[in-house]
C-alpha cells in the first residue's frame, strides 16, 4: 500500500499515468463529498484516461468489469463496505474523506498498486479494536479447525500514533479475514460502532468459554427459532452434536481464558460510549445476533449457545 500525505491530486495524476494512461478510469463517490472534490479529481487525470464517474450507491456494479483499469474511491467508509464486486483485480486509489481507514488496510486490498490518501495524524482507532478481536478469533479458529496456531496475541500496545495504528495491519496474512467488518457490512451497522461491536463480539466469547468451563451452555430452541428453515436447523442440530469447539476450549482453557480477557481488556481502552451507541446498542445487538444466525463460521456459535439473551 502507497500512503500518501500531500499532493494528493498530483499523485492521482502520476498513477493515473504509471497504471492507466489511455485506459478506462472510473471515480466512485457518494454524498459526503462536494462537486467542487469531484472536479479536482477529473482535472486531475483530465487527458490521462477515459474518464467515468458515478454515485457508488447507485452504480450498476456490473459495469465495473467493462474494460475499467483503475478504479478511484471519493465516498465516505460505510459506502465503501456496501460494494458488491471483487477489487483486487484493479488498480485502486482511495481518498480518506472521513478519516476512517481499517477498511482500506485489510489485507487482501493493502498491496503494492493501491494507494491511500491520508491527512497527516489522523488516527483511526477501529483499527486497533478490530486488530485486538480478530486476532483472537482468528486464534480460536486455527485451534478449532487446525488444532494449532501461529497467531503472536501482543497486548503491548501503549501509545496510539498515526504510525503504530496503521503498522497494526502489517504482517498480517492475505488470508487473514475481518469478521467484524463483514459483520457489520452485511447487517447494516455504521463503521462507527465498530469498536462496540468487537467488544460485544469478545464478551460474547468470554461467556462461552466461562458456559463451558462451567458446563452452563444454553441452547436457543432451534426449533422455534428456525422453523422457517430446514437447512438452518440441520445445521444447528449438526453444531450440537459436534462437541470440536467445547473440547477445544476445555482442553485449552487456561490459555483461552487468559487472552480473551486481555483481549476484552484491551479493546475497552479503546472503547468510547457515546449517547449514540446507548440509544442504537439494542438494534445493534438484534443485528448482530441475526447475522450469526445466518453465518457459517465460528460466530455461529454465539447464537446457537444463545448469547444473546444473556
């Protein structure tokens, strides 16, 4: 990933050149910017390209695979989530207009021919939060499915600096997966929660691994709340006569025990509590919980073992 701090229309005009020069080029904006922003962006590749643009949230997505070399990102970061296509076959440069960057970072996006314009010392703390949790599910993960691990869990973090958060990312595997950022894309919960989100993702864990320490797990009656699909209740009732994950997590207790409560600890540093997140935290735990009523990966879990009703 290329992190630019200044002169970002120029840097658009060198890319542009460097990746795309004649070829199709195609700006994706919504309502957070000015015609005055969508402007310096066509003067600044004006000549350089064919040049399209369109409003990200009411695009035909279909289209972005018509020849189009370089795609340039002006919209705001819950935009962003909602697109429907693969970018990793394009060349990508994204304009930070809200400050909120993790989404930009993951992995499979961060590489060497996408771009990313930032203001300088502007911190986006989702990063560290959503770091903290994903690390650790990815750790459960690698023992449920792999019986090993080779997630490093650091919790040495102190002072957040542009420069720390967005290292934060660095290292991690392309196969490494953001489950929070796809929770929260696909049950329509803003960025901006995403810190309340892991920390009620990491509660929900922490209440697991103590329901199985204690042998205290509670069912959701599958029946009831799956009635309206088969393939959901087979595969509840499949979960329940598999006993990987509460033998996994008997067996290694200790250990889980101690960085999920790290991991919890860590991320409510980071965790402000605004009037908002009081007033919206119901709907967000309802959404929550049918997005893992609907999944099938490990957070799966927090629903048929009824966390949600704690």
């Amino acid at each position: 990933m290329n992190i630019i701090y200044k002169n970002f229309y120029e840097e658009l005009n060198i890319s542009v050149k460097k990746y795309a020069k004649y070829q199709k080029v195609l700006l994706l904006y919504d309502d957070c910017v000015t015609n005055s922003e969508i402007n310096s962006v066509e003067s600044a590749v004006k000549g350089e390209c064919v040049f399209n643009k369109a409003d990200i949230n009411k695009f035909d997505y279909t289209l972005v695979y018509d020849g189009y070399k370089m795609l340039i990102f002006l919209c705001g970061v819950d935009s962003f989530l909602k697109i429907k296509f693969d970018i990793s076959e394009f060349v990508n440069f994204f304009f930070c207009v809200d400050n909120n960057q993790l989404p930009y970072l993951i992995p499979k996006i961060k590489n060497a021919h996408n771009y990313l314009c930032l203001e300088y010392n502007k911190i986006d703390v989702n990063i560290i939060t959503s770091v903290y949790f994903n690390k650790f599910y990815k750790y459960l993960c690698d023992i449920f499915y792999n019986q090993n691990s080779r997630i490093e869990l650091d919790f040495s973090l102190s002072e957040i600096t542009q420069s720390k958060a967005l290292a934060f990312t660095d290292g991690l595997d392309t196969n490494f997966d953001f489950v929070d950022l796809d929770l929260i894309k696909n049950a329509n919960i803003e960025y901006k929660y995403l810190p309340l989100v892991d920390y009620l993702l990491i509660s929900a864990f922490q209440i697991i691994i103590s329901a199985i320490r204690t042998h205290t797990l509670n069912l959701v009656d599958i029946y009831k709340s799956c009635r309206e699909d088969e393939n959901k209740i087979e595969q509840f009732y499949a979960m329940t006569k598999n006993a990987v994950l509460p033998n996994i997590i008997e067996i290694n207790y200790n250990i889980l025990s101690i960085a999920c409560e790290k991991t919890k600890t860590r991320i409510k540093e980071y965790l402000v509590l605004s009037l908002d997140c009081y007033e919206n935290i119901d709907s967000i735990i309802n959404k929550m919980k049918d997005y893992c009523k609907h999944t099938n990966n490990l957070l799966s879990y927090l629903y048929l073992y009824n966390i949600f009703s704690y």
